[in-house]
C-alpha cells in the first residue's frame, strides 16, 4: 500500500451473552505529516450506508497517498446494528431504555474555562492543542473508571470519542428515515459547505445537545473563542466535524456510496489531507438553514399516510405534503384529509411508515433557507 | 346511492386497558341478485394499501350499481395495525407469541366429508351450499364459545372468516415486503387469474396452511370434489379466493390504489357482480407458477445487503441478486460477496431490510415459470 | 353517594387507525371546600399498580365525605400500556422514538419571572395562584396549539398537565422494575414524607427533569420563593406533588393497592380533604436520601444475573448484591463473580429481568440515607 | 479432572455485522463406557436457569467420576439470548418472523419406514442404532446443504440436533413464564418422571410438534416400535429425551440451579451415568397428565390482571384464578372481574405481565390429573 496500514478492535460493550462486542478501526498514515482524520458509521443501526461509503474510502486509500492520518470506524455500534424487531432494525436508541445512541458523548464548558486559565499568552497553539486534547481524554478516562458505572450508551459513545478527539477533522457518517442527502456544519465552518457535494446544509450554532459533531466541535469552538478573548487575537483551532446525513435508513448502495465517498474526498483534499488532490467539489446549488429554521412537522391525527412531497422538493405554503387516509370514515368527506405546508419549505426527510399516530414527526423541513453562494 | 349501503362494526378484541378493537365494516347490496362478494385487507398491519384500494372501491360502489352484494373490511386487524416498535409496524405476528396473524383460519376436511354424507342426490346445489355455510358457521361458532376460551390471533382470524364464508367471491388483500404485484390463485381457478392486472401469478393446490383464501377454497374445493364423485357429474361450487400481493409493506399510494381497485373491479365485472361491467382486463404478459417452484432464498452469511435485482426483473441462473457487506473485512477480498441466482428466475419480493442475518429469507423467487395464455 | 361523582374522558391521542385515544377522569366535589387533589397512573404503561389503587381511593370516596375535590385518573397513557413486545408491556419509552413518558411536561422559570413582575403587593395569595394557574395553563394550550405541532409523548404529558395544574396536591403513581415502595417528595415539604406509609423517601431540590412531580412544585415553589424575595415575607404556596413508587411493575394486587390506598388517604386526611379523618399515618421507620445520594449502580460486564440483595435490604460496603453467570467460563474460575456494594447502602430497586448487558442500571440505592425523625 | 474434559465450540448463526455467533460445548468422557447424555439449554432466551443448572452439573462432573459421556450446551441460542426490547428479552420466538425457537428440530416418519427396511433379523441392535444415527445426521447435514438455503431457527435447531442425536439421553432445559417445575415425558418413558425431582409431569404421545425432545424421542420411539413389529420381540432402544422446565423466565437463582442439578444427577444415576451413585430421587407426591389434559385457559376480556392462583396450587372448580380490573368502570359493578376455574385444576403457569388482551394465555393447567405410585 501507499500508505502505512493497520487494523484493531475496540471492545465496547459486553452481551448478555457475556461475551465481548467490537468495533473495527481501519488507519491509514501518510509518510508526510498531515491532518488527522475520524470517520465513524452506523451509530445508529438502521443507519447503514456509511459502511459503504467507508469500504469505498478504504479502497481509495489503498492507493492514494495521504498527508497525516485516516481513521475509519465502520460499524461503531455492534448493539444497535443488531437489535431487530420486526423485519427492521431498532437502531436509533438503546431498546432497553430508549437512550438515542448518538446524545451521550461529553462536552463540559466549565472544564475548557478551566483549561484556558492553564494556558500562558506564550504557550504555542500547537502544545495548547496537544494539551487540551490530553486533559480531555484524561477527563474522559475517568467518566470510564467510575465507581458507579456507566449507562451503555454513555460508555460506547465515550470510548468513540476518546478515539475521535484526536482528530482535527471528525465526520460522523448517518441516514434519516427516508432522507435525501444533507449535511450539519458548525456556522464557523460554513464555508466548509461547499466542499462536499452535498446540496442541503444545516448551520449549527455553538450549543451541545449530545451528538459526536457537537462534542468535538463545541469544545473546540469554545476553546478558540476564549483564547481569542484572552490573547485578543485571531487564533484558529483548525478543527472541524460534520454530521453527514446520505439518504435514507435500512438500505445500502454501492453506487450511491462511491458518490458520498467522492464527496468526503472532495473535502479532504480541500484540507489538504491527499498528498496530490485529484477530487474536487461540483458545482452545484446548494441551500442553508441555520438549525431554528430547520423545523419538525408533527402529525395532529393519526391513520395512514400517502407521502406526496418527496424529500429535496421544493414546495410552495399550502402545497399539500401528505394525505392521510381514515378506515372509518371511507364513504363520506372524511375519508382522508390533506397536510398542507404551513410555509415555503423543502422536506429533507418524512417518517419511513405509512402507519402514523398522532404526533408523530411526519416531515423535518428546511424553511427559511437560503442559497450558499461560491 | 345507486345501491344500498350500511356500516357497521365488528368487535374483534380487547385491549390491554379493557377496552373493545373493533373493525369497520362497509356493505353495499344491489337491488339485483348476484353473487357475495367479501374484500378485506390489512390482517398483516404494515400492510395497509389495500386499505386504500377499499377506499377507492367504495368510491367506485356509490355509483355503479352492482348485482348481489359486497362486503368491504378494511384494517381488519386493529391490533396488529397499532403495534409499533421503532417507526416500522410489527404488524406480521402477534408481539405477545410470535403467531402469524393470517394463520389461525379454520378448515376441517373430515367436516366436509361428513357433511357430504347428509346430501342426498335430490338436495338442489344451492340448499346444498347453503347447507354448508349455516354448518361451518355453526362449528365457528362453537370454536368461539369454548369454556377454555381462543387465542387472541385465532379468534380474529374465526370472526372474519364467519363473515367472508358467506361469500362465493374473497378476496384478501396483502402486501409483499418489498415487493411487485402477485396474485395466489387455487388452481382449479387458474382462469380468472388472467381477470386481474397482475403479471405474476402462484397457483395454490387444495391443501391447508391456515390463510383466509385457503380456509374459504380448501372448504369448497373439497365439497366440489366430493359432491363429483358422489354424483359422478361436473358439478361446479362457483366459489373463489384469492389473496393479493399489491406491492410493498408500510407505504401507500392512492394513484396505485386505483390501479388495483380496478383490477379487482375487472374482476368482478367478470363475475356478474356489476349491472353494467365497463371493467375489462388489461392485455397483458402473465407468468405463473406452481406453488412448489415459488421459492424462498436464505442468506447463509449475516451483514448488509445491496439488493440488486428488482421484484419483477428476470434474472438468470448465475447473475447477481444481492451483494453483502462485510465490516470487518473492508480491506481485503472478502469485503462484499455476491449472491447469485441459483437457477433462472424472477423475484417477487425481497426482505425490507439491508440488514440481516444468517437465515433471513432473502428473495421469494419465481422458479420453472411459465407463461399464462390468454 | 355523599360527594358528588362525575365520570368523564379526556382524549390524549388517535392510534394509527385514526381512532381515539382516551384517558377515564373520575371526579369527587365534596360539599364543603377544601384543596383540589389530582391523582394520576400508568404514565409508563407497565407501571399498572396505580389503577388499583385509584380503584380502592374510588370505593372509599363513595362513602367519605371530602372537602374540595379529587380527580382521579388511571391509566393516563393508554398507547403506553398496549405496546406489548414479548409478553411484557414496552411502557417506559414511546416505542417509535425512545422518548420517555414522563419527561416532557412543561416548567418555564422564566415564565414565573415575568408573572412575578405583574404581580404587585397588594395582591392577594389565592388571586395571584388563580392568575398564575390562568396564566400557566393558557401557556400549555398555546404550545398544544402550535402550527408545526408537537411530539406524542408531549402531548399526553401537556393535557394532562393542564388537569393537573389546577390542583394543590398532585400524586403520580409509578412503579419501579422489581422495587420496594418509596416516594419522591420535594425538599420543601419533607415533613409531609411522614404522613404516608412508605420507609424510602427521596428528597429533591427545584431542579426540572421532566417530570409531572417537578413540573408541579418547580412552578409553585419557583413563585413561592420570588413572592418570598418580593414581599419579604414567609407566604406559602401549599401545593404539594409527589410521585409514588409502589413496588414492582407488570404486577397488580388488590391486597397490596388497598395499603396504598390508605397511604394516600393519611396523607389526604391529613391535608384536611376529607370532612372526618379516620386515616393516620403508621408508626414506621422512614429513611430518607437527597437526590444526589439516590444512585444507579450500573453492570460493568454483560451476563446473567442472580439478584442477591432484596430492595429494602440494608447492605454493608462490599457485601454481595448480584453474582453474574457466563456461560462461556463455566469450567473455571470466571464462570461467576460477583457485584459488591461499593459503600453501605440500601438497594431500592432492580432490573427486572437477569439478562444483562454491559451498561445496565443492575440496581438503584440509597447511599448516606438518613432516619426521618417523627 | 477423574473424567476427560474437553470445551469448544459451535458456530450456528451471522448476526448483522457479519460475525459468528456460537455456542460453547463442554464435554466429559469418562473411562468407563456408559450412555451417552445430551443437555442443553436456553434455546429460548429468557429461559436462563438451565444455565445455573449446568454450571452446578459441571462442578459436579469435575470430580464424579461418569460412564459413557456428557455433553452440556448452555446458552444454546446466541440470537435469542440477545434481542432486548425494552429491559426484557424477546427471547421465545426469532423477533423477525415469528418463528419458536423451538419447533424447527427435525423430524421425519417416513425416514424411519425406509430405514427399517434397510434392517435384516441378524442385526444387532447396536449396530442398528449406529446405522440409525448415520443416516439421520446425513439426512440433517443434507438439508443444511440445501441450494436454497434455511431459515435461521431451523438451522440452529438442526446444528443442535446433529448434537443431540448422538446422545441415550437428550435434556433440553426449559423455564416457563411464571412457573412451578414440571416435566415432559414421553409415555414410554412414564417410569422415568420418577427418577427428577419434579412434581409435575406431563405425559406426551408419539407425535411431533417440532420440539427438540419429540425429534428425538419420535424418532426412536418409531423405529423402536417398527423394530418390534418387523422381530417379533421386545425390542427397546433405550434412548429417552425429556423437557425440563424449572421455574419461571427472565430470573436465575443458584441455589435452586443446585437442587435441578441434583435432580438430573439422580436421573443420571439411575441411568448409570455415574461410577459410584450417590444421587437418589426424593420421595415426593407426583402428580401426571395426559399432554390433552394439560390446557391453556385464555382470557375473554382485556385489561389488567391480579393472579390469585399460584402455580402449583390445587384449585376446585369455580374457585377464583385471576381477578381482572377494568380501568373504565372503576366506579360500578364492572371495575372487577373474576375469572374461574372451569374444573379442579392445578395451574402449572401463568402469563407474566398484568396486562393482558383478550385471548391471552392467562394460565395452563393440569386437569384430570393423577397421582405417579412411586
């Protein structure tokens, strides 16, 4: 291979079986120094594609020489993967106790306030980084260790995130329900965006509400900007994450999973992690929302439901999205009634069952959305 | 209306908080005789278009006016349509056991038999026919009253079908996981496959596995064969059943619910259920197969699956069907692996899911087909 | 009967056949004024022990004379208690999306803020908790309202925080896995603890989790300490929440129900809401813990677990609570180990089924517990 | 060790991340010949109390010198054991289809016919019962060949049967939901139901329903009985297989794991397993039936459910089993409900939740029961 290759596990959990549960970790270093690089798939089970997109990766990098380091982390939930019920997968949460696999990784403010007060108006960004890195993952080390223990879904996200702290670039690879490709970027990395090929982009403020993007770049957003307070200048971190969203759940395709490996190539070239780029972003439209306008449309009824707005239309204030049909009213005006859009909106994603109760989220949509310029 | 309509409600069960589950039924009755006809869907409860196809039935019912009488059930399993377990519907088996909820249908054979020892020559077919209703109903009847009481799915399966046999005409609405259109036929009725808009055509022999189709012609087919050897003439019951494969589990369409309304409404024009039939059978290539050569294909291997042929596409013996994914071999050879076609064949449907197991029925494949003349 | 009785339903939700859900309200008005109670079961829907105990408070109050009013509503989340997955109830968790039951009832400081303001000195207590209901509530019906509407589980939890919020005492029956009884019960009305029959008493601080309870006093006591600062002057709210823990879930039993009963009629009478008490709190031990002291001790290794120590046990540090089978050692000398108690304690509760994984809350305790002193 | 040990393992699924799933197999050989034995246990994976059961068999076995050979299969259902939903196991049935665990062994009537054929007068019987085993493990190994492939608790269940019928004597190690100990016998064996330490014995015919002990027995018992015609003379093969319920699901218990093991050490004295016996069936009261006069009892109605009768109690007819609360009528005649036994009876089990739907397995019961003469 071009570049230096290894493979581990790392055991995560344990089954009632009492037998170990692992995860595969694919790395890749380059011979020159370079950013390092975690990609992660399948935190969620039903979320399936970012395997693929991972084993085209891997065949890229067979053959492409690198600048730093890539770590591939297919697969990274073996519990969730292989919880089914019903024909499906139970993937989004722990079926024990409904925890989301994807709310319990760490983020403590007070901790890089702390950390900051440590640091000298001399010491290089560089050693602060290293540093930050090393009271974090020490931070981590000890949540692990407690006394008391720790809920499994805290404890597989936190032994992932001691491995994707590392990085300078996080990529957390997801599907929705039925979904058409979009992408969740820290604001400060908007201009990022573009290097994707990814049409739909959610613009995520410095807030942490549990996810691996948010646990990488909060701190790291929020380390900048106290640094920048304190030495009153304009210090980059040069750390960014992403949570790629490529379709839709429970399905894998291999071509489509070449196009969202191009993509991801597109921006590590762009940040400079090929040793000689040959993948470049298209040229293409693509739309924004910041995360408040990127709204949940709840069912009010239930029944079932005819999805008429396909996800990426663009679709007009009273266009009808859906059509929910009544078994109980089948002769008379109330056999099924229409949801209309309550504004101009793009549907990303719908509920992937046509069996709804009330309440249910039918549709997330972008409103308000604005075109990124190039 | 042009015919008489009623509405009503059949109480099927109760729920966990006591209370009744009760399912709609919808009756249309011509002011001319003709034949009983009885539609239902939904007994599997993720599979609910054919819900839409009775809406669209009732629609068509207000104004053509029908000889005989139709009996329409949609979402006759309102347990199974309700039990949710992540967003998909476990609507196939009761959650409680595991049984089939379209497998607790009742047929006798020895029944029959003694039936036809109390027809004498003189008895007219039709006091014979119904005969035999008011007898199987009787026995239902009994079934449900016993001290030692039903099981939940059974009981369901007894109400609907002391309703559905007074019909000479039933029809049981289904969906395929991921599927294309099909159509289970008792052979000895193999001529009205060419009734319906379906392409792909299983042909059932008189043997019981519990379904509604089965437990309504295995009665009928059997007191036919009787009766022609007792009398030694070709007497005929003029009583079919089928069940209707109309595409996927846990979508719905009301532009492809018409398509198969009127499917079912060529059908029945057919028949002589409609005064004046403007509902003809699509010209069309039918393939069908004995019920033996249609065949399930199981993984050998767990992972995630690329379905690569289509429900509906002919494949030939050797091509690729699917293609697994393998996580913790994305680096070497045994990466994915392809499935291949163990003979020429058509595939009907395939498992909804990209995620599977070691044993996971696969592909449902049509084998040693052949074509329906017209 | 001597108060006067009204029956009513709330509806909460529609099921996928479009239906209605509802929620059974029972109310007792006594002739003579007093507080308004509300009592409420099976928010999680294998938590069913409350309904009976409802049962027992209903029989009593046809024939006690109360002053002011008692609402009674059991099985208050009728999707909850009709998910079955297996042979046991998935009632903690909204089965579509992990979503708890009982965390999304409403608390805004900043609404009782901003109400404070318009409060002015003259003001009396019973016009400012009358404006302050109002206030609240027509809150609760503007987010019910809401055009992108709202998640199922909040919806349950909001309409019957309305019904809920008009009372001064509020009671929510739950159960724990396999648990001892025990009883949440906010800081400010710790003396209250000792007029129910229940020996563990968690005390909690104005901090909202979710909770009906908390999102009852955090409101009240909120306001309570704002009026306090305001006026400078010692007023009291008097409203009371609490939730019950009455043992374990997936059981009833009328014997046992008809001791909590009489829990909460101590309590009640106590309260001055019945006309002529008769009801008076045992002679007990009642040990208490703050919140922070109530801790989850979780599994470390997966296997199968034998439950060594009994909710209600007292154990001493490094005494045995569990020992845990596996089943690929069971030759040597890892074939079981066991869990000690990492300081003296008392387990409350414990999960319910011996299969476990890695990461399960195997047991819930108190840790440096104190005795309420009578 | 006094006997040869050897541990390895079988691998009888892939799980969804492509992984082995096996099954551990530990095995004693004693110096001196004897019978073969075969114990499993937990093929339905909330039945974990075979597992103690097993352990205590093995401490036993490392210093009790045995004739012949014991092969014990723990956890024997590496997919079942592991299919959490909510904090229970889904463990009775593949969460996918619906399929027991436990009724796709093998059995096959018309197999043994041809055998037989096979057979000359001159035969000896061991010789016989080698051939048997050959041609049976053949015909299971050509069926887990098949081209087509086989649904995953089939293939398991051959896996283990290719184990098991290598064996004199085959224990399958069961729990029921809540449960009292009982047995199932084949009739032929009737004597040896006084060998455990089991008070309930339950007497099952030469017929097969899939069950692993009947794939056995059925079997042996046709060729036995084929055998007998065919010579003339009192053939007996000697092979017996037993189903073992112990208790209830979902808990396990060392203490009584000890008194099971005890109890199939007196079996296997008896049977000389054992070098030098120590083990002797206690004197106790056993009660039998006939498999016809072990019934379920079903619920009529829904709702939640306070189990009067314990398993193993002796109740007369019209004596209250289960009283059933009716969370809509709290305030009449109808809040309860009594549910009676239909005749004397001893509940063997019952259904493990309080909430139940109608046509639940409420209890199954001995009726018409007799007394085993020691």
């Amino acid at each position: 291979m071009v570049n230096k290759f290894e493979k581990d596990y790392l055991v995560v959990a344990q089954n009632a079986s009492g037998r170990n549960m692992n995860v595969p970790l694919y790395r890749f270093k380059g011979s020159k120094p370079g950013p390092k690089v975690y990609i992660q798939s399948s935190i969620h089970g039903a979320e399936v594609q970012g395997n693929v997109v991972i084993y085209h990766l891997i065949n890229t990098l067979k053959t492409t020489p690198i600048c730093g380091e890539v770590t591939l982390v297919p697969n990274c939930n073996p519990v969730g993967t292989n919880i089914k019920a019903g024909e499906y997968t139970l993937g989004r949460f722990d079926p024990i106790n409904g925890t989301n696999w994807n709310r319990g990784y760490y983020f403590d403010e007070a901790l890089v306030e702390r950390f900051v007060d440590t640091v000298d108006d001399e010491e290089p960004l560089e050693k602060v980084k290293s540093r930050f890195r090393k009271v974090l993952k020490q931070k981590i080390d000890e949540k692990l260790q407690e006394t008391w223990g720790l809920g499994l879904a805290q404890q597989l996200n936190l032994k992932l995130q001691q491995l994707a702290f590392d990085a300078d670039i996080v990529i957390d690879l997801h599907n929705g329900p039925v979904s058409t490709r979009h992408i969740y970027v820290p604001e400060y990395a908007k201009d990022s965006a573009k290097l994707f090929n990814i049409p739909h982009v959610i613009l995520i403020p410095n807030t942490f509400a549990g996810a691996l993007d948010e646990a990488t770049f909060c701190h790291w957003w929020t380390l900048q900007n106290l640094l920048r307070a304190k030495r009153n200048s304009d210090i980059n971190v040069d750390v960014e994450a992403f949570t790629l969203e490529m379709g839709s759940q429970e399905v894998i395709s291999f071509d489509e999973g070449r196009y969202d490996a191009d993509s991801i190539l597109c921006y590590l070239g762009a940040k400079n992690c090929l040793e000689s780029n040959t993948y470049f972003p298209k040229s293409m439209r693509r739309v924004a929302v910041t995360l408040d306008n990127y709204k949940i449309l709840y069912t009010r009824q239930g029944g079932i439901v005819d999805y008429l707005a396909a996800p990426g239309d663009q679709v007009k204030k009273g266009q009808a999205l859906a059509r929910v049909l009544n078994v109980d009213e089948l002769e008379n005006d109330r056999a099924s009634q229409v949801i209309e859009a309550p504004c101009d909106l793009i549907p990303i994603l719908h509920f992937p069952s046509a069996s709804v109760l009330s309440g249910t989220q039918l549709y997330k949509c972008f409103t308000d959305y604005f075109e990124l310029t190039e």
